[in-house]
C-alpha cells in the first residue's frame, strides 16, 4: 500500500493506466497488455519500470480489492486508488475521461472512462501516450529506444 503521489513517479519510468475493477472488457484488456509488456521487457531495463493502474471507482475498489484484483494479472503492479478529490486532480490533470453511469441500480453501475495509457519519465514527466488497445509488441519496442535514450 503506501501513498501513491507524483513523488512515487520519480526514479523510474512509469506505466499508468486508469480503471475499475468491476469494468467489462476495457480493463482486463489493457491489464492483459500491460501484464505482456512486462513480462517481454528487457532484463534490464524492466527493473526501470513500474505498472501503475488507478482505481477510479473508489465506492467499491477498497486498497484491498485492489491488490487481489491486480494479482490476476501480474504480482508487481502497484494499485491506486484515493477519495474523489484526489482522483479527480489527477484525472484532470492528465485529461483523463471517466464517468461513474446511473442505472439506476447502487450497486451494478459502469464506470464509463478512457483507455489511454501514460508513460512517464523518471522526472515524473509525461513522455508518451499509447492508445486503447495497445499492441504490447508495439510498446515494448517503444519503450526499449525510450529507456534507452
């Protein structure tokens, strides 16, 4: 667990995605995508890396659902998640869509949002965005001319 802020962006090149643990399809698609880009990075460059996916449905995404759910797809993802505010300074910040459906129904909703993946510096600057879906080869490849630069 721990706090996760701009200061757990530097250091390392991070891979941050956004998302619900309840969502249908675009989640455990770019989950599965950053899982593969993970597991193919070069041995040395991985360690220069870390997956971040932010929960942005903080109603049902409690920090221990977080991990379990994370752990379906790769052990070494870190979770996010924070109140409303918090999430909504950093979505807006990064122009990040989401929006929580009304169904009508309390428990069963969808959380509409955008399935851009962000790629930041280890001076915590954004580099690179890589639409929905990824191509995990494609970004691979990417990313070992970026980290290598």
């Amino acid at each position: 667990g721990g706090t996760f802020s701009e200061k757990s962006l530097e250091g390392r090149w991070t891979l941050m995605s956004f998302g619900y643990s309840h969502c249908p399809d675009m989640c455990p698609t770019t989950l599965t995508s950053l899982a593969s880009i993970n597991k193919n990075m070069p041995a040395g460059q991985k360690e220069d890396l870390q997956i971040v996916f932010v929960f942005v449905d903080w109603e049902r995404d409690q920090p221990e659902r977080l991990k379990e759910y994370l752990s379906f797809f790769d052990e070494t993802f870190t979770g996010a998640t924070g109140v409303e505010q918090a999430t909504d300074a950093l979505t807006t910040q990064l122009g990040v869509l989401w929006e929580r459906v009304d169904s009508g129904d309390d428990e069963n909703y969808l959380v509409d949002h955008s399935g851009t993946t962000y790629l930041f510096g280890p001076d915590g600057q954004l580099r690179a965005l890589f639409g929905y879906p990824m191509e995990p080869a494609d970004v691979v490849s990417d990313l070992a001319v970026l980290l290598d630069g």
